[in-house]
C-alpha cells in the first residue's frame, strides 16, 4: 500500500486509474542504492528511467581531467532520465547515490505501451521533461553570466520556495557538492557564506541557513549589487 500510495503522489503519474496503477506497479522495480553507489554511468543504454522513492541522487559530468560538474539534485517523488523513454539513447551524464536510496525503475518498452493506452501520460511526461530544460536554461544562464556570489544566492533563494519555512533552509547536500553544482570550489564557497553572513545576508549554522535580508539576496542574485 506503501508503493501504491507513494506512485499516486507522483505529478508524473497524475490522472491515472486505480487500475492503470495496478498495471504500473506490474511493470516497475524497486531498487536500493547504498550512499554512494552509482545508478548509471554516462553512455549506458537508456532502457528505462528512475523515480526517487527515498533519498537523493545526483546526475552529474566528468570532464577529460576528471573535474565534476552537477547537473541535479533529485529528491523523493521526483523523475529522472526520461529522455530514454522518447528517445532511446544511452544516457548523456552519470547518476550516483548521495545516500541511502530507494529507486524506482521504470522500463523503457513497458512503458511506451502504457503511454499509447493512455496519451494523458505522454502529456505529462512532456510537462516534466519542459521544466527541466527550464531548469538548464536558469544553470546556464547562472554558470554563464553570473558570478559565483549571485549563483549561490539564487540557489538559496530557490531553495527556500521549495521549503515550507521561507526563511530557513535546509542544505541537503555537503559543501563540496553545492561547489560542484555551483561551478566553484568548496574553498571559495566558504569565504562567500562567511562573507554573506558578516554583511547581515544570512544566519549559517552547520546545515542550516537563515535568510535574514531577502531583498539583499535578491540584489545579489540579479547582479543589482556585489559581494563586498
């Protein structure tokens, strides 16, 4: 009831059956990842995609010299890899377990045919696959025009709309993977907080942050001001 329950939670699979929900419980697996333990690897076959259950995966490019460049960070209830369903191709990046993971499988050829019996799932396949190409739009943008103060500054003002405390957020991953995600180092990342912090923009306690200026934060996410 667990899986069932959970599946009826997923945007993804929204407006479908209690039937048709039977029939996708048929034809997807449970998976268990140990923190880091990898999902795929960039240029395996794209036979199917993923959906987080519990836990936090990250999809993620390795330059020729081995340097990291995160793409995402998905959370529980949230659906990663569903290009392979349209397309077919090997999957373009890696995907790793940040921690303990539970991961849904949905295969690829099952699924197309779940898609022709109901069309409203191609609809909201294409809903998913359109925000995040928002998403890609909104890091390129960042990684290319704004300077490492106002990407971070986005990011936790981003993450405080996902929140349900607005002006306290919880960082769910380590400072050496929101350097990665940000396209800086961990060392810059810490003299930008202590910076951010001893000019009144926030309140940093361990994992914790405290939005205490937000329109300061919003200033220096559009580049209107600069870190001092």
């Amino acid at each position: 009831m667990e899986f069932m329950d959970f599946l009826s939670t997923v945007s993804l699979f929204s407006g479908l059956t209690r039937e048709q929900y039977d029939e996708l419980a048929m034809i997807v697996t449970m998976q268990e990842y140990k923190r880091g333990q990898p999902i795929f690897a960039e240029g395996d076959e794209g036979n199917g995609f993923y959906l987080v259950m519990e836990g936090l995966v990250k999809i993620y490019k390795l330059s020729m010299d081995g340097k990291e460049q995160i793409l995402h960070i998905f959370g529980p209830g949230e659906p990663f890899a569903e290009a392979a369903v349209f397309t077919g191709s090997r999957f373009p990046a890696h995907a790793l377990a940040l921690e303990k993971s539970r991961i849904i499988f949905v295969p690829r050829a099952s699924f197309i045919k779940m898609i022709e019996a109901n069309p409203s799932l191609a609809m909201n396949m294409l809903a998913a696959l359109s925000m995040r190409l928002k998403k890609f739009t909104h890091m390129i943008e960042d990684l290319s025009l704004k300077e490492v103060p106002g990407r971070l500054a986005a990011h936790i003002l981003y993450l405080s709309e996902q929140q349900e405390d607005r002006e306290s957020v919880r960082l769910n991953i380590g400072k050496a993977q929101l350097a990665s995600l940000l396209g800086t180092i961990p060392e810059t990342l810490s003299r930008i907080l202590t910076k951010l912090s001893k000019q009144g923009l926030l309140n940093i306690d361990g994992p914790v942050i405290t939005i205490l200026d937000r329109d300061g934060l919003e200033e220096l996410s559009a580049g209107e001001t600069r870190l001092k």
